[in-house]
C-alpha cells in the first residue's frame, strides 16, 4: 500500500530512494519526476487491516513510527486522499503441459520487491522466451521451450534462498508475525516448483 507525495522544491533530495524494516514490515519510498515521491509500505493482508493502513489516519499514524522515512516525508503533502492498495507478492507458474505456451514477466513468475528483480526479469525473461520460440520453430532443436522453462525454475528457486537470505538478516523483532512468517523456511516451496 502507499501514497504519492508532492516534495516541496526548496527541500533538498539527500537520496532518491530510502528503505526502511519496520515491526510490521517495511518501508520504500523513491523519488519520481516532477518533484513527486512514492512512499509504500509493505506488509500482509491481515497486518495492514489490524493497523487500518487503508485508511489516512492509521497511515499516518504508521508513518510517524518510522525513523528514517518521517523526516524525509515531514515537509511533503500526500497527493491523495487515502492510501491505495496493491499486491506485490511472490508467485511463481509451474511447468505447463500445454503445447507452445510459456510465460514471461510477471506471468511467469513474481519477486518480492524487496529484491528489485521485476523490471529486469520481464525484460530478460521476454528476450529469452522470444529466442525459445524462435529455436522452437526450428525443427533441428531439441525441446526449446522445455529448456526455457527449467531456466526460469532455477531463477525462481534461486531467488527463493536469496529472499530468504534478506529476511534472515532482520533479527529486532522476533516476535513479530511479519518477520516470523519470513524467518521460515522455504525448502517445500523450492521442492514443488518442479511439479507440472
């Protein structure tokens, strides 16, 4: 969830993008064209309805705990009259047995922003899925699509142990749900992206 931000043009732009953990989660705030930011809090579901985070007043409220990203949004006006809410977990599309269909981007799978894997994985994946349909067309080459496919399984899994790696370094709130649910392992998950 987050809120755009009107930054003042006398204010001066130490960094462009700041993140910060949190209890609860964590924060991201960068700055966009035309004196603009974005500041998103990440969390789960749940959280952000136990926190109203929806809503502007526990926003706010949120907002004034945080030690690095209050005073950087202290002299901003919010742009909206509420927070907006957005997904942005991770998922991943098993192996398909369906004939000459893969997936690229976001469709094939999704990263935790904390990662800032998006943007180029759906660059990459789109050139790799293009040379695999490409080969797939030639019938000389074996299994193309097969072989694009397995490739997008090990980046995900990989992936997998580096989030997890992120997460693992956080250790001031371990009685936290949002950190307990990101201290567990992973190991099922890993396991069950090879099944079709």
């Amino acid at each position: 969830m987050g809120q755009f931000y009107q930054i003042p043009k006398h204010l001066p732009m130490k960094h462009e993008f700041l993140i910060e953990a949190a209890e609860q989660g964590w924060w991201y705030c960068a700055v966009l064209p035309e004196n603009k930011c974005v500041i998103t809090f990440f969390t789960d579901s749940d959280i952000a309805s136990q926190l109203r985070l929806n809503q502007s007043k526990g926003w706010n409220q949120h907002l004034a705990k945080s030690q690095s990203i209050k005073p950087f949004v202290s002299a901003m006006k919010s742009t909206e009259t509420h927070p907006w809410i957005r997904q942005a977990y991770s998922h991943f599309l098993p192996p398909t047995s369906i004939n000459n269909l893969i997936a690229v981007g976001d469709a094939a799978c999704a990263f935790d922003p904390i990662s800032s894997m998006g943007i180029g994985f759906a660059l990459s994946s789109g050139c790799h899925g293009a040379c695999a349909i490409q080969m797939h067309l030639d019938p000389d080459i074996q299994q193309p699509l097969a072989c694009y496919q397995n490739d997008i399984v090990q980046q995900f899994m990989t992936y997998m142990e580096m989030r997890q790696n992120y997460y693992q370094i956080e250790k001031r709130w371990p009685d936290s749900m949002f950190w307990k649910r990101r201290h567990q392992q992973i190991t099922e998950k890993s396991d069950s992206l090879l099944t079709p």
